[in-house]
C-alpha cells in the first residue's frame, strides 16, 4: 500500500521561472492539501483540493494555484518565481473533507525548492 | 488570523528526563492534531484531540486538551534517543477547517 508520493524530489529554478509539483495521495483517500515549509518553520497551509475543485486556501497570493485530477493526484504551480519561494513543499493527503472537521494529514517527503 | 505558538522552540535532555511541549492558538479550535517530523523528514501524525479536557496516552506520550479548546500539550516521560525531532500542533477551527500549524518544538536527546 503506497503512501502519498511526491515529484520531483529536488529543484532548482532560477527567479521569475515557473514550476509544476506532483503528488500521488495515499490509497483510498481522495483529498489533497499542499504546504509550504520554510526551514525551521511549520508547514504553512496553502490550499486543499476535494472532488477536483478548491476547497480552502490559506495566505498565498495567486501565484500560487493547484489542480486535482479524477484519479485524486494533484499538481501545484507556482508562477513568477521568488527567492522567498525557496522552501520544502509537501503534500498531505486524506479521506474525504468534512466541514468542521479534520482527518489525519497523511505527508509526503515532500519537494525542496530552491531558487536562485 | 488564526495562530498557534508553541513553546519551548527547543529542548535539550538528557535521555531519561521527561518532557513538555505546550501549544497555544489565540481562537478556539474544534480539534487539535499532534505531528512528529524528525530531521530530514515529513511530519508523521501523532494524535488527534476533539473533546475539552481530553487526555490521551500513547505509550510515554501523553496529550492533553484544553478546558477552553484553546491549548494543548505533549509530555514525554523518560524520552530516548528515537524522541528526538520536532513536535507540531495543528488546530482547526471557526467556519473553516484549515488545519494550522503550530511553530514547533525542536527535542535534542542526549543519550
């Protein structure tokens, strides 16, 4: 039974570039929430994905942006690239979104970004 | 917005010695979840509190939710070298179930 994958482990991308992150959620589960974390800090929620659609995001500007697929994969993008981007990305994934209430977050390694 | 602190942002003991983190959020949360990440790795879930008050035990860990669903803490007795990594609350709560997490607690076991 395959946890939730991520791709690629590593990246290096230059300013102002724009990048695509994937993830494979954890079998049986169909909701997918991506995070940003910065080192030495928590993971900061950027937005969850159910049924395909954006559910809930947090404090992230429009650069940020996300799609789920049918088969419940997700991908992230970031455009126009900042040096503050440079962080560990990680996707967590869990069975289905409830209003007022939250299931385990299922996390992948993860993605290190780094911009130069 | 919603935060939660933690504190201490690290600890260092000598294996054997016990340990508590606590974790404050400045609105009430409808749950709190606990996340151990160790270095170089992703948080691994924990625990998850609901109720006010709640008290759960995990072997040495032992977690505790607030009267005003407001703070939690995590107390290890007799931490070993495989306690070491950093220890994350997560709450959530009002009209949104965004899980927030806390800013971490860094445990150092020296053995």
């Amino acid at each position: 039974d395959a946890g939730v994958t991520q791709s690629p482990t590593h990246l290096i991308k230059t300013r102002g570039q724009q990048v695509t992150l994937r993830c494979s959620p954890k079998s049986g589960h169909d909701t997918v929430s991506w995070y940003q974390q910065a080192l030495g800090q928590g993971p900061q929620f950027i937005f969850q994905y159910y049924e395909e659609e954006e559910r809930q995001r947090g404090n992230f500007p429009d650069r940020f942006s996300g799609h789920q697929f049918p088969n419940y994969s997700s991908e992230l993008n970031v455009n126009a690239l900042l040096l503050g981007d440079s962080a560990l990305y990680l996707c967590a994934s869990s069975r289905r979104w409830g209003r007022g209430s939250n299931q385990p977050q299922h996390f992948g390694d993860g993605t290190r970004l780094s911009i130069l | 917005g919603q935060q939660v602190m933690q504190i201490p942002q690290y600890q260092h003991v000598q294996e054997g010695e016990d340990f508590t983190t606590y974790c404050n959020s400045s609105t009430t949360l409808s749950n709190i979840q606990w996340y151990k990440q160790r270095p170089g790795g992703h948080p691994v879930f924990l625990i998850q509190l609901v109720k006010s008050g709640e008290v759960k035990k995990q072997k040495r860990l032992t977690f505790q939710f607030g009267e005003a669903k407001k703070n939690s803490s995590l107390h290890i007795t007799a931490t070993q070298t495989t306690d070491v990594g950093t220890y994350f609350c997560a709450g959530s709560g009002g009209a949104t179930n965004k899980l927030i997490f806390g800013t971490g607690t860094l445990l150092a076991v020296q053995p």
